[in-house]
DNA sequence: AGCACGCCGACT
DNA sequence: GTCGGCGTGCTC
C-alpha cells in the first residue's frame, strides 16, 4: 500500500532541504500523485506550509509519528517527471535548496501567500474579545503592524488558549474567467418582449434589438455591454426574463487580439541551408546534438532558426527559443509570431504572474508548440521539444544572479540530452566558452560567413581622445564623429549614439575638496537622476537630495561628473540644436510599453538620433541608421574582470552591426582613450577568429575560464571582520582539500565591499578537475547554517559571469 | 521561516 | 522573586 508521500516543503534552509514523508489520508489514497502542490501542518504549532509531493512510497523508516496531508492544491501535477528532475539537477549544481528550485521553474503564480489569522476561542472573556476584536468574527494578523505590548498580550492570551491563530495558505493561481451571454433560441419570445417592457426603457430595448439580430454564437458580457450600449444590470434582468443565459466560462487571455501578417519561408542560402539541413538531421533522428550558429549581424540567423523550428513542427515535435530578455523586442516576437500564428507562446518580463500563468498553461496543455522567451522561458513546461534554440548565447543576462544561479545555456543543453534534439546557440560573437567547448569538438560550428544582400561590413574608424582632450575643451564628441553627424541630419538619415556605461554614472564631486556624495549603506557613489531630481544608490534603493553645496567643505563648486546619457544629451543640444534627439535609458525606459515606444519613433523618422545604453545595441534593425558611434568604448575595458575584454569586443561589434543594413553605407566611429588595445582594434576589423585567439591565449596564460572552471564563494557580515574571518577559515578548508592544481585567489573583499550596510568578502577557486570541491562546498553552506541567524552567511556561485 | 524551550538582566 | 529579552535547535 503506497500511502507515504515523500515532501518538500516551503522552508528555504538547509535543514529543511529533503523530503519529509506524510501519510496520504484514505479520501486522497489514489489522487495524489508526484509533482502536485499540498498543504501540511509543518513544526509543533503545525503552520501550514505549501509542499511538494516529490515521491509516493510506503517507506516507513522514519520513526516518529507521522502528520498526515492536509489538502491538495493542484487537481494534476504541475511539475511533470522531466521538471521535478530539472529540479534536482539545478539544486546541485548552483547549491540551492529543492524548493527555490522548484518554485523558479513553476510561474510565479503558483507561488503561495501565507497568512494567518486570530481566532476567539469559546472560552475568552468579553472585555478581551470587545478591545481585541471589536466584533470582528477574525483578524488578520501582521505582526509588524502591532506595538510590542500589543504583541505580548496576544501571545499571553494564545497561551491560555483564549485565542487560536488560523494559518492560511492562499492559492494565487486563478484561472481567469468571463460571462459568457447566450441569447434564448427563441426569437419569436424575444419579438414579443418588445410589447412587455416599460415604455422608455431604452437600454432593455436596446438589449432586445441586439439579441434579436446576433445570432446563436456566444458573446462575453464585457463585449455585449459596449456592442448594445447596456449596463450589466440590464443583461442581469435579460436572464431573468428568459431572454438570455449567462455562464462563467474559464478564457485563456488570447495574445493574438491583433493577428500578424503571416510570412511565408525565405529562399536560403547555401551556408543557411546547410545549416537547416545539419539541424533538421538531428532533430527527425531525436538526436541530442549541441550547434554553434555563427554568423555576424544579418547573416540571416534568424531565418535558419524559424526553418528549423518549422522542421521540428512538422515531426510533430515542439521548439524553444530563448532570446535576451532585451531584444525580446515586438520585431522580434513578431517575426516569430508571422511565421507560426497562434501556436507561439511568449513569455516575458512585462506580464503579470496571471497572464505568464495563462501562457504557461496555454504550452502545458500544448496549444502553444513554439515558446519565446527570455532566461527563465528555458523552463517552459514543453513536451516532446524538437529543438532548442539559444540567440545571442554569448549574453551574460542569461545566468541568474541570484539564487539558484543557473546559467539558461546549462539548463537548455540538459533538457536538449532529455529531450533528445538538437541545441542551436547562435551569436556573432559566441563566447569564449562555446567557442572553445566548438574547437574540442563537444559542439558542432555552423557557420554564416556573408550578409545575406552582401552588403559590405560598415567601415569602423577608431579615434583617439587622447589627442581631442588636449586640442580642445572637454566634450564627449571628437571632431570627427561631430562632422560626421551634421552630414547624417543634412542627409536626412539616422545615427545610433551608444554610451558605454557599464559600471559608471553619473556621481556628484565637488571640485574644491574632491568630495563624493556616497550611500550611507553601501560602499558606491549615489548617481544623479534628472527625472527624479535626486541622488539615487543603485543597490539599496537609498535616495536622498541633490546638494546646492557641498556637506564636506561647503563650497558651491559642488557638479556632477562622470557621463550619464541626460548629459551627453544636454551637450548635443548645445552643438546641435536641431537635431531631434530620442534618450533610451533605465530613466526613460522604466515604464511598461516605454521601450517600444521610443523605438517606433525613431523607426518612423521622428528623431535623428537615438542616444542610449548598451540596451541599444542588441537587435535593433533600423535601414535609415548610417551612423553608429561608441561615445567611450573603454568604460567596460577599465573594469578589473577578466572578461572585460570579452564584453567589450562582443559589445562594440554587435553595436556596429547597427549601422548600414540595407543599401546605404554604414559608418560606426568608436572614441577611446585605448586605440591600441586589442579589443578595440580587432572589434574596429570585425575579426571575431582573431579576437578569439588573441584572448584565448591570454586566457591560458593567465589560468582563466575557459582553461579552468571557477567558482566565487562568497560571505556576508554586518561587520567587516566577520565576514573576513569566516572566508578565511573557509579559504583554510579549501586549501587543505584541493589540489596542487586548483589555484585560490583571495580572500578579498569584494568590489562594492558593502551592500545594504552588510560587508561582503570573496574567493575564487580556479580548478580543472576537483573531485571533493563540491563536497566541501556542500559541508560549508551546511555549516554556515548552523552558526545561527545573525552570524556570517555564505553563498556559492559555480561558474561565475564575473569574479566581481 | 517560525515556533518552543531555555537561560540571564531589571522590574512590579 | 518573576517577566521577558533573544540565542539555539527542530520541524515528517
């Protein structure tokens, strides 16, 4: 008799981090099943916690007495047997508890709420229950809400059993639903009914005319009510009268209320074919097989992906597509959408938890084959998936930065070997590490070496500013790249500005005493916000007052320094006050909608220039743009990481891949204080091959990925001194388990040594082959948890995207 | 996480 | 003497 089931539950620690077994009470016997949500009473005042059901057994080892369940949330699994193994293999290779897993591969909405609630007992006197309750049968109780003394007294009045506490574990996963109106059959009745009703009751008589004329097909009742102009009161008092049937009918939110324009498959050519062709082999042999797309800006990646997901389609069979959540851009998605209609499902950060939740259970029943999507799409619940595809696969935003740092390109090859089909990572400028992995062997190199009209690459020219600086007066605009742009606006053609801008800001210094405006809970600079017209930290969310004068010395002298993209564009008005220019950052851009928005105008010519971040970079395709310029391209060279090379290289050849895709020729100057430096100058070439040899050789020189693996341990104190001594005694283990091989660097405090007022101190392991490294990092986080709550804590990151 | 148990300071 | 501070350990 199966009557036990295995359990994970709710409880985010490391103690809590296995099944707890629960008797499957008679009523649920054969209903519960792996992979369903339950409630159970967890710990001695039985609170009730959401849970897993992660096995069914009748394994009786443990030896206390068993709780049973208390309910069943879910009327089928919502995590199938692929994803409860996806689970598993997350929480061991990022270091994660089972449940964070679980719930980062379920949507958000099937996250529970918990709350709890006071309940008078029988027994408690009136005076208590008056001042407590105030009549009230229930009260919601949120402790922070409460004074201490308030706090006691309900404690003491819950010891002596005057009160109970209700915990309630509240399901957001609603189904959304509308009323759907279905008039009477009888459209005699309804003709008579004009006689019936009141004279001047124009709303029912308009009803009446509208039902009369509709037909037998179903409306919802928002639509009838703006269709025949009534209220809802009125189509209430319809269904009285027998003129019509309303019904609450679950709808799945359609995302096609504006159909798109289907496409038709474009003639390939011979490399993209190729490609297709090595591709489709593998997906109708339900062969697992790992692919390096590469190909530079208009190779016509894009086109081999949508074939090869129309060939998994026709084998029956679904497709995954993974794009950066930035150029999860309308142009994009619709392209997609062209091609497979209604079968494409899209899931991205600008929905709400209940339309994902739509989404996701549109691709669960499998109505929606296709599935675009940004990091977390990679935990799409397909079945039968034909092909993976992973674009840009060189982005670093598709490793998570919190827990559990999974890396999406991990995850889609893992499902890929599940699945049995091909893996395509396609990018112009693939990582070193996919690259390499290409170079081994392990993964198969398509390549697109023409632009599909060969068009010529736009010619890069590098200017030095070094030399503008000393000519002339501090400017963000060299000599060339000014002329450059009066020429585009005099042509009436269009120009990208990208200002490189990782890891600065704008910051406020006084020009007196050198001072910096800082947060006061972390070790940064506070930027400026023009919009917001005050001084923001960018970690804690502390925000405070721009200074007229400066807190140090007092001098008036006190300005802002470093470049920001409402500076810049403060600069360009003064050189060029004709120019419409159209400012693309996180201070425009925050907005829901505001992205495309600003996109679609300087898609319709209404600015000259557009003037942003990095976030410019990446997928735009404007045919007007002729002009690309790099404002600083060596910001993200000047960033102590080994990949910043890397970075910049992938960032400054994807820029220039703005400039010049249709007939017109494309121009991109790059301003730098580095010329010579190699990223630069092999990004001015556009020579990917080269890039990748030169930065492989000083990759293993200098023992870097991806010559090593690495890992960043991390620890976090309220003082500096504790989170220092535990990373030594951490970095004291490691020492005495690892090998000759394995290189320790560290431990240091970490860049930005203080977040939100807690200190942080890391260390980087840099190993190839470290049988006990994941043993010893489980015991440490094992350990970690048993110094108590308010003592250091730990954290572990395999792979990381940077060592900062 | 949240609850109970248990051991020390400052109060009716 | 007790009330209540929060450090510690456990939860099927």
């Amino acid at each position: 008799m199966e009557q036990i089931a295995k359990v994970i539950v709710d409880v985010p620690t490391m103690q809590t981090n296995s099944p707890y077994s629960y008797l499957i009470p008679q009523e649920f016997l054969n209903q519960i099943q792996v992979g369903m949500r339950v409630i159970v009473s967890f710990g001695k005042g039985n609170r009730k916690v959401q849970g897993m059901v992660v096995g069914i057994d009748d394994d009786k080892s443990f030896d206390g007495k068993l709780k049973e369940i208390d309910s069943i949330m879910d009327l089928q699994p919502v995590l199938n047997t692929e994803l409860l193994k996806l689970s598993g293999y997350l929480a061991e290779s990022t270091f994660s508890f089972a449940i964070t897993c679980i719930q980062t591969i379920l949507p958000n909405a099937l996250k529970v709420k918990y709350e709890k609630e006071l309940v008078p007992a029988t027994t408690i006197n009136d005076a208590d229950k008056a001042q407590i309750f105030g009549g009230q049968k229930r009260l919601l109780f949120e402790s922070d809400q409460l004074t201490t003394q308030q706090l006691s007294r309900l404690l003491k009045l819950k010891k002596a059993n005057q009160i109970k506490i209700n915990y309630l574990v509240q399901d957001r996963a609603k189904a959304k639903t509308e009323i759907q109106i279905k008039r009477t059959p009888n459209v005699s009745f309804l003709r008579e009914e004009f006689d019936s009703i009141r004279k001047g009751a124009v709303q029912q008589e308009r009803l009446l005319n509208y039902l009369v004329s509709m037909g037998e097909k179903q409306v919802s009742q928002s639509d009838l009510i703006e269709a025949a102009d009534v209220s809802s009161a009125t189509i209430k008092s319809g269904e009285k009268k027998k003129w019509l049937t309303r019904s609450r009918v679950e709808v799945l939110r359609d995302p096609f209320k504006h159909e798109v324009t289907r496409t038709q498959p474009l003639k390939l050519q011979p490399d993209q074919q190729n490609a297709v062709d090595a591709i489709s082999e593998k997906i109708n042999h339900s062969e697992y097989s790992p692919f390096l797309l590469e190909g530079v800006t208009g190779s016509g990646k894009t086109e081999v992906y949508l074939q090869s997901m129309a060939q998994a389609l026709s084998e029956n069979k679904t497709a995954l597509m993974l794009v950066p959540e930035i150029s999860l851009t309308p142009q994009m998605v619709n392209r997609v959408k062209a091609r497979f209609g209604h079968q494409v499902a899209v899931l991205h950060s600008g929905l709400s938890d209940g339309e994902k939740y739509d989404e996701w259970r549109r691709i669960e029943r499998g109505d929606a084959k296709v599935v675009v999507g940004a990091r977390s799409a990679v935990f799409a619940p397909l079945n039968n998936i034909g092909i993976i595809i992973m674009d840009e696969e060189h982005e670093t935003s598709y490793k998570q930065d919190e827990s559990p740092r999974y890396h999406a390109r991990d995850v889609a090859l893992w499902r890929g070997k599940y699945h049995g089909c091909p893996v395509v990572l396609g990018s112009a400028t693939p990582s070193l590490e996919t690259r390499a992995r290409a170079e081994k062997g392990l993964v198969t190199r398509l390549l697109l070496p023409n632009r599909i009209n060969h068009q010529s690459l736009p010619a890069v020219s590098v200017v030095d500013m070094k030399n503008e600086i000393s000519q002339h007066k501090e400017s963000n605009f060299s000599t060339e790249l000014l002329d450059a742009i009066k020429l585009r606006i005099q042509r009436k053609e269009q120009i990208v500005l990208m200002l490189n801008r990782r890891g600065y800001s704008s910051f406020i210094m006084c020009r007196d005493c050198g001072f910096v405006l800082m947060c006061p809970n972390c070790d940064i600079s506070l930027t400026l916000h023009m919009d917001t017209h005050s001084m923001k930290c960018h970690y804690c969310g502390h925000e405070e007052a721009i200074p007229k004068i400066c807190p140090n010395c007092q001098s008036h002298k006190i300005r802002y320094y470093g470049t920001g993209t409402q500076k810049v564009e403060t600069e360009l008005k003064e050189l060029l006050p004709d120019a419409r220019v159209i400012r693309m950052d996180v201070d425009t851009t925050r907005r829901k909608g505001a992205h495309e928005k600003l996109l679609d105008e300087f898609g319709n010519h209404e600015g000259d220039i557009l003037l942003g971040t990095q976030m410019i970079a990446k997928g735009l395709d404007f045919p007007n743009v002729t002009l690309v310029g790099v404002l600083n391209a060596d910001t993200s060279l000047g960033i102590p990481d080994y990949h910043s090379s890397e970075r910049t290289f992938q960032l400054l050849t994807q820029v220039s891949g703005r400039a010049g895709r249709a007939e017109k020729a494309g121009q991109v100057i790059i301003q730098t204080f580095n010329p010579d430096h190699y990223a630069i100058q092999l990004a001015k070439s556009q020579n990917y091959e080269q890039f990748f040899a030169y930065e492989m050789k000083i990759r293993h020189e200098s023992n870097y990925p991806p010559y090593y693996y690495a890992v960043q341990i991390t620890t976090n104190a309220a003082t500096e001194a504790e989170a220092a001594k535990l990373m030594f005694k951490i970095a004291k283990q490691a020492r005495e388990v690892l090998s000759d091989q394995a290189i320790v660097l560290g431990p240091t405090p970490q860049t930005i040594a203080r977040i939100k007022k807690r200190y942080y101190y890391q260390l980087i392991i840099k190993y190839k082959k470290e049988p006990q490294l994941n043993e010893l990092l489980t015991k440490v986080l094992k350990n970690s948890q048993k110094l108590g709550r308010n003592a250091a804590k730990v954290s572990i990151n395999p792979n990381p995207v940077s060592f900062m």
